[in-house]
C-alpha cells in the first residue's frame, strides 16, 4: 500500500476510535477518557492530510 493511502486509513481509523473513546467517556462521566478521544480524533485528522498530501506530492 502507498505511504499517502496507508496514512490516510491509519487517520480514519485513529478518528473513529478517538470518537469511540470520547462518547464512552461522556456516558461513563470519564472527562480524561473524553479528553483522551478528542486527542485522538484530531491525531488521527492530521495523519489523514498528511496522508492526503503525499498522494498530491505522488511520495
């Protein structure tokens, strides 16, 4: 898999568990696993532009 695909599904997937992360938080009444996910949502949208930008920069 190319690098620019294989960050790009590496991201979805650190967003989609940082999401899972924040809603368990907010039903458990757990602010640090809620806080802990939004940390992750953004990790993970940040390693899917980068993964973005190396598909247009073709590396």
């Amino acid at each position: 898999m190319k690098p620019g695909i294989q960050d790009e599904v590496e991201g979805t997937l650190h967003k989609l568990k940082g999401k899972v992360k924040e809603k368990v938080g907010e039903v458990t009444n757990d602010p640090d696993l809620e806080d802990e996910g939004q940390a992750e949502e953004i990790a993970g949208k940040v390693q899917e532009k980068v993964g973005q930008v190396k598909k247009v920069l073709g590396k």
